[in-house]
C-alpha cells in the first residue's frame, strides 16, 4: 500500500466527468474535477447547489460603496453649474471643487490596503459609509466655498477607501463561478450611481436658489444604508482565518454558502494561507514582499497597467466634456444640458449592465480586448469628428476695437480662439449661417460672457448675439456624437469594470489588500494626470489631435493585455496565483480552463499547487500522478 501514496488511479465513464466529488475511504484522498472555462457555470462543485440569497444580500450593500462613488462623481457636474453662480466661482475654484475630492480618493486608496489588512474589509467599508455620510452633511450645509472644499475631500476620502475594498470583499465571499459578475456588479452600481445623480441633478436644477446642497447632499441616504446595513453583515472569511479566526471563519463561510458543506473550500483557503506565510516568510513591509516575489510582482505590474490604461482611454475626459459636446450639437441651455448628459450616463449603466451579463460567459480577457477594440474606433471617429469641425471652422469677421489688447484679437478662426481659455466666440447665426462672429476675452469671474462688447451682457431675445465659450457651432456635431455612444458602448462592459474584477482576484491572500491599494492609487493618479493636462494637450494638440493620443494609447493597452492578462474565469481565488509563475506578459497564450482537469488533495497533507498532477480527460479514463 506504501505506492498508493505516490500514485493514484480514477477509472470512470466520460459521462460521468461532471459527477460530485468522490471520497476514498481508504487513502483520505478528495478530488476536485473542474469544467473547461466554456461551460456555463464556472466551478463545479460550486454549481452542485443554487447560489445562496445571502450572497446577493452581501454584493447588494458592498456595492452601494460604487454606487456612491459614481453618485459623488457624477453630481459634482450639475450641481457645479449652480454653485458657479450663486457662490461666482472662479475657474481655480472649480477646479479645486472637483480634483481636491480626486486627490483625496488617491490618498486614501493607498493608504487603505493598510486598514484592510488591519482592520478588515467590513470595518473599512463602515468607515467608508460613515465618512461619505459626515462628507454629505457639510456640502449641504456649507455656508461658503471654503468648507464646500471640507466637504468634497471629507468625501474624496471615503471614495478611496471605497473603491479599493468593495471589490475585493465581494470576491472574497463569492463563488467561483459567479465572483466575475458579482464584483462586476460594483462597477454596474458605480455607473448606476452616476446615471441617478444626473436625474437628481436636472429634477434639482429648476429650484431657483440652492438646488446644488440637494444635489451634494442626497449622498447620505444610500450611505446610512450600507453602514446600517454592514453592522448586521459578516467579515470576510479569508481574512478571518489570516487573523487566527479559524472558528469564527468557518462559521461564516458556511453561512454565505447557504449551510452547504464548505470543508473543501475552507481546507484549500486555510492550506493556502499557510503556506504563504512559510513562503514568504510573515516578515517586512508587504509592498516589499511583493516585489521580491515573482508571482506576485507580476500580478501588480498587470492589476497596476490595467487600471492605468482605463485612465489613459480618456473615460473622465470624455465624460467630463460631454457637455461640450452636447454644446456643439446646439444644447445651449444649462437645464437640456443636464438632461442630456444624463442620457449619456444612462448609456453608460445600460452598457455596464452588459458587460455583468458577459463576463462569466465570455470571460474577462476577451472581454477586455474587445472592449479595447472598441474604445479605440470610436475614439478615432470622436477625433475625426472634432477634426472635421476644425476644418469647417468659421472665420471671425468682426475685429472689434480691443483695448485691453488680447492674445483674442489675432484669431482669424473659431478654432484657435476656442482653444485659448481667456477667450470666446460671439456671433449671430442665421439657421446654419454664422455671421458677425467675433473673438473677444471671457469674463475671468464666469466665463457664461464676454468681459466687454456686445456678448457681455446677454438677455433671451431672438436677435441677440450667442456667446460660445470652449466650442464651436459645427454641422458635424452628430459624428461626435456617435462617437461619443459608441465609445461608452465599448467602454462600458469592458475596461470599465475589468480592472477592478480582475485586480480583486490576482493576488494571494497576503497580498489582496496591498495590491488592490496600489492599484486603486495608480487609477486615481492617472485619473488627476489626465484631468489636469487634458487642456493643456488640446491647447497644443488641438481637440482631435486629443482624441488621436488617447486612441494609440489604447492600442498600446490591447498589446498589454493581449500579452500579459490570463482568463481567471472559474478559478478558485487561491489557484490564480499560478497563473503568474511563468515569465511576464507571457500568461495571456493560453487559458487555465482549456480542458478538464483532474485535482487531488490528500487529506492530512500539505501539498502546494505544483504537486498536483492533471491530464486531459478526453478519454474515459484518467491516470493521475501525484508527483
């Protein structure tokens, strides 16, 4: 019997391959047998049993942290159209307003994979509530702009927290075979949170004096809910048994899996954790620690340059200017403004809502390529659009004495004179005629008027002069507009929430925290870089030769991803780590889940992953060596 414990048979039909897991009495042996990535469930012994409501309940409170990460950071357009005016906000003023709350995120998301792996993911996520309800309550309370600043970096740092430890608690506590759509749901609440502010935005927008601190503070309701709802909800287990918790963690666990037999999963997480700590050794900084270890290492390098290129797509670019693009379609009114964009919003939701459908039966790494296909098509009919109106640009014909002597005074077309900040172009049109059109400086107090002439003192009547500031009129606009849908339609199921599912489940147990922290501060940091220099590149580059940069950096992005992204698909969180051992950006040729595999475990043993044997069961009969 002593060669049983180096070599194992299983003689079985090909029909009976999707059977349970079978017990060997006498040798202790258990046997996990896992489904190609094509079938539709994921895991099987995760199928065997209905998913659990209590899972639903858990993802339905986690992932109103997103849903109010996308509110705060969709209100801020509406509600910053008002306050421009009733606090006469200043251009520095507004910017303040929306990049303190960005950086404050970036600060808090590195700094919250510490508190993670203090304090856990629960305790973090009611911190998180707590803050945005404490944010909420002084933006619609400030008196003045000075503690509206308070408020939105009070806010900017429960997004922080937020948008790095909601992923991962939710994949933590899923299933394998549904953790893709679970985590993916976040981002679902994230665009749902936006679409829904822009609603409140335009329904607040007709109140004549402090439509703004309903807008900004509506934000508490969902966050009383979920810190409500987190005292009555459990700690992830994973990092219970981290912590020594192993009772505590067993216990939940079987409650999340609806009292299913969990010894299985509770066995393989608790071997996992153990022998990280031998490999690793439990000591140093952690960020350390996953430097000098290869899988991991390159697992951030592939979470860190996802969440990178999903910046570098131009996302907040292009939703933070979709209302100038609606103003080159001819929506000059602030209310049909907001109206419109949350059209745009809704676009965005409905296609996320895709991209949850999509990804456990597509998977993560086709999904994401063909997102990024996508997204750089349409950016470079955005580009072509803007291109074409600079081409048809019409020329200023009015040069009207200019005392002050301004740079605005040389423009001979709209397109130059747009992009310069400190100017504007009045003209009259005549149906698609424009006529009298002259560049003159916008007021520095509200760029809404000139600082002189004619488009410095505007009424309603027919016959008055229209002031355009950081647009053109064009004929073209509906390419750009296209292009616009198009491009949310791509961007949505894919690169939008991609990287925060895939960053959720690429690194072990003792690495989760930290990698999700950086990963989340490089989103954050890229987010500002690319917010703060987007006028500065089209002032140099114009708008189209804007868009032109952000297509070929999603070229760039296909490449990496085509190269170094695995299909985590239907993985137990514990085994995608392997997917990491070879050579970087050498893990994107071939899925994991290709053909059925064949895993044992010896019971009363501890075996790490490169000691379990697995061959193709395209026969009937499988011959397992344990090596």
């Amino acid at each position: 019997m002593s060669s049983s414990y180096d070599e194992y048979s299983l003689k079985h039909m090909s029909n009976l391959m999707g059977s349970r897991r079978q017990k060997s009495v006498d040798d202790g042996e258990q046997s996990l047998i896992r489904p190609p990535s094509g079938d539709s469930g994921g895991d099987l012994l995760d199928q065997d049993a209905s998913t659990p409501g209590f899972i639903y309940v858990l993802a339905f409170f986690s992932a109103l942290g997103g849903f109010l990460f996308g509110y705060d950071t969709g209100v801020v357009s509406g509600a910053m159209l008002l306050l421009k005016k009733e606090m006469n906000l200043n251009t520095l003023w507004q910017e303040l307003l929306v990049s303190s709350t960005v950086g404050a995120a970036a600060l808090s998301a590195l700094t919250g994979g510490s508190l993670n792996g203090w304090l856990g993911r629960r305790i973090c996520i009611l911190m998180a509530s707590f803050i945005f309800s404490a944010g909420g309550i002084i933006l619609s309370l400030a008196p003045d702009k000075v503690v509206l600043l308070v408020g939105r970096i009070i806010v900017g740092l429960g997004i922080g927290i937020a948008s790095m430890t909601v992923p991962v608690y939710i994949a933590e506590v899923s299933p394998p075979h549904q953790r893709g759509q679970l985590v993916t749901i976040n981002s679902l609440f994230v665009t749902g949170g936006q679409f829904i502010a822009s609603v409140i935005d335009g329904a607040f927008s007709y109140l004549s004096h402090d439509g703004w601190r309903y807008m900004l503070g509506l934000s508490v309701v969902p966050a009383v809910l979920q810190f409500i709802g987190f005292f009555f909800l459990p700690e992830s287990p994973r990092w219970l048994l981290q912590k020594g918790r192993s009772q505590e963690a067993r216990q939940v666990l079987s409650k999340i899996r609806g009292g299913q037999n969990v010894d299985v999963e509770y066995d393989a997480i608790r071997t996992s954790i153990e022998e990280e700590e031998k490999e690793m050794g439990g000591g140093g900084l952690v960020i350390l620690r996953i430097l000098r270890h290869g899988p991991t290492r390159r697992a951030l390098i592939v979470g860190c340059g996802l969440q990178m290129f999903q910046q570098l797509s131009g996302i907040n670019t292009v939703m933070y200017y979709s209302a100038t693009i609606l103003q080159m379609a001819g929506v000059r009114d602030d209310k049909q403004a907001i109206w419109m964009a949350a059209a745009t919003s809704a676009t965005n939701f409905v296609f996320t809502l895709v991209g949850v459908w999509l990804v456990e039966r597509v998977g993560r790494r086709k999904l994401t390529l063909g997102s990024l296909i996508g997204t750089s098509l349409s950016l470079t009919l955005l580009a072509v659009g803007f291109l074409l109106s600079a081409q048809n640009s019409p020329p200023v014909t009015l040069h009207p004495v200019d005392s002050q002597n301004s740079t605005c005074r040389l423009y001979g077309y709209c397109e130059f004179c747009m992009l310069d900040p400190d100017c504007g172009f009045c003209y009259r049109e005549n149906g698609t005629r424009v006529y009298e059109a002259s560049c003159v400086p916008a007021n520095p107090a509200s760029t809404d008027h000139a600082i002189w002439g004619r488009c410095s003192n505007q009424t309603e009547a027919a016959d008055s002069p229209i002031w355009a500031y950081n647009y053109c009129p064009t004929s073209y606009s509906w390419i750009v507009m296209m292009g616009l849908i198009l491009y949310l339609a791509f961007f949505a199921p894919g690169m939008g929430p991609m990287p925060w599912t895939v960053n959720s489940e690429i690194y072990p147990l003792w690495a989760r925290s930290t990698g999700n922290a950086c990963s989340a501060g490089v989103n954050w940091m890229f987010n500002v870089v690319v917010s703060l220099t987007f006028l500065h590149v089209a002032e140099f580059l114009t708008y189209y030769g804007a868009f032109f940069m952000y297509s070929g950096l999603v070229v760039l992005g296909l490449v990496f991803v085509q190269g170094c992204l695995p299909e985590t698909q239907g993985l137990q969180l514990e085994e995608i780590e392997n997917l990491f051992a070879g050579q970087l950006c050498s893990c994107g040729a071939s899925s994991p889940n290709d053909n059925h595999n064949v895993q044992y475990i010896r019971q009363g043993l501890e075996f790490s992953p490169a000691h379990y044997g697995a061959v193709e069961s395209d026969s009937a009969i499988a011959y397992i060596t344990l090596r």
